[in-house]
C-alpha cells in the first residue's frame, strides 16, 4: 500500500465525522438521581451517555418523592461532549425538614437558606416561621424573632410554645402587658388551664386579697388575671409567670424546644 494510501485512511478514521461522536454527561445534585430520556431509563446520576443522535430528546432527572423532577427538551449536537449538571429542588417539605436538622447541626447559614425556601415555595410551609424565630432569639435579634413568631402564631394560634417564646422576648425587651398578654394565651391553650378564668370573682381588691398567695397553677392565673384588670401589670406578670413556670417543664422554655 503507497504511502498516499496510508495516510488517506488515517485521516478518514480520524475524521470528526468517524472519530468523535455525541456525549452528554450527566450530574445531578444531589447524586444518584434517575436519567430518563426519551422515556426510557437510562441509569443513575453521574452517567455518560454516548448513543443519542444527533436532534432534540426529552430529559427527565429525578430523585425520589422528596425532590421536583428536572423535565427538559435538550438539543443534541453532532460530534460534541455536552455537560448536563441538574441541582434538583426539595419539596416545601424537606426544605423545613433539612433546615431542622442542619440547626440541629449547627449549619445555620445552610438552615436559614433551608428555611426561607421553604417559606418561598408552594405550598408554603409556616412552620418555618417558628424555627427562623428561635434562631433569632438565640441571636439576640429580638425586633427579627418577634416578626418570625407572630408570623408562625396567625397560622397555628393555639400553639403554647409559639406564645411562650413571645412571652420570653416581651419580657427580655421590658414591655411587661405583652409579655403578660403572651404568657396568658400560652396557659390558656393547655388542657390544664383552659377553663382557668370561667367564673371569675368580681376585680376587687377583697378578691385579690383573699386568693392569698396560691400554688396551684390555675388560681396564680386567676390572681394575675385580677390584678391585670386592677390595672396593676407587673402583679400581674409575676403571677401569671408562676404558673407558666409550674404548666411548663424549663427544659421546654430553656431548650431547642421553645
């Protein structure tokens, strides 16, 4: 064979057209995600693929019931390695459960980045609310836990933590009648307290000072309750602050649970 010969083969083997041909590389975040195209599996994320023509196929990437699928039309060109990188999107639901558990972790930055996106996304997830706000009180960022709480407390007002915690925040910030206001919805939300201020005395100082100093939860409720319409707030605070002390346990008001 002449030289001419040789040398003509070789460039014909090595011509785009011959030697190269269409790859799609395919990743996901996070890993492992399903690869359908064109309604045929193809594997798990990272995957090469090498026999699609040339033309348009239908991609579907997805990740189980905890992530929105990645649905997309890809034009695939002849003789090029394109890189396909898919980041996939929780559900609503597994953003607020990532960003517990990453606070649990002490990731806070990627915990707020949780928790907002699950306040971003629909449905929204107000739940979020509450831990963004027991961030913020940890923070000492009172202005922001307060806004995070009410938030949280117009979704679900008969959740005693929720006022507990403002109860908390009112009081570090000296506005005592909140303070009182939120530790008295917080008891009166419980099983123990509910019917706690049915058949009250008239508001006398009589009443007042026949309810002695009680220990039971239910009538230090319902002194502070005369002493708040006596217009008398710091009495008021202080008893209503026993009974809270006495309905819930520290480790709810000093904890990751409050």
């Amino acid at each position: 064979m002449s030289k001419f010969l040789v040398l003509a083969l070789a460039l014909f083997l090595l011509s785009p057209a011959i030697a190269q041909e269409q790859v799609i590389e395919v990743t996901s975040e996070p890993p492992g995600a399903l690869v359908v195209v064109n309604h045929r599996v193809k594997g798990r994320t990272p995957l090469t693929l090498t026999e699609l023509e040339p033309g348009k196929h239908h991609f579907r990437v997805s990740h189980g019931p905890e992530y929105r699928p990645f649905q997309q039309e890809i034009e695939v060109r002849p003789n090029h390695t394109e890189a396909c990188h898919v980041v996939l999107s929780p559900i609503t639901e597994t953003s607020l459960k990532q960003g517990v558990r990453l606070l649990q972790e002490g990731q806070i930055a990627a915990a707020e980045e949780a928790l907002h996106r699950a306040l971003r996304e629909s449905p929204r997830q107000p739940e979020a609310y509450l831990w963004l706000g027991k961030l913020a009180y940890e923070r000492n960022e009172d202005d922001k836990a307060v806004e995070y709480i009410r938030e949280y407390a117009q979704v679900f007002p008969e959740d005693s933590q929720a006022h507990l915690l403002l109860g908390r925040l009112h009081q570090r910030g000296g506005r005592t009648g909140a303070a009182y206001t939120s530790y008295k919805l917080a008891l009166l939300n419980t099983v123990e307290m509910k019917q706690a201020l049915q058949d009250m005395p008239p508001a006398t100082w009589e009443a007042i000072k026949e309810a002695g100093a009680p220990v039971a939860p239910i009538y230090q409720m319902r002194l502070a309750h005369l002493y708040e319409l006596k217009g008398r707030t710091p009495e008021a605070l202080e008893w209503v602050e026993k009974a809270v002390n006495e309905i819930f346990s520290d480790q709810m008001l000093n904890s990751g649970q409050i």
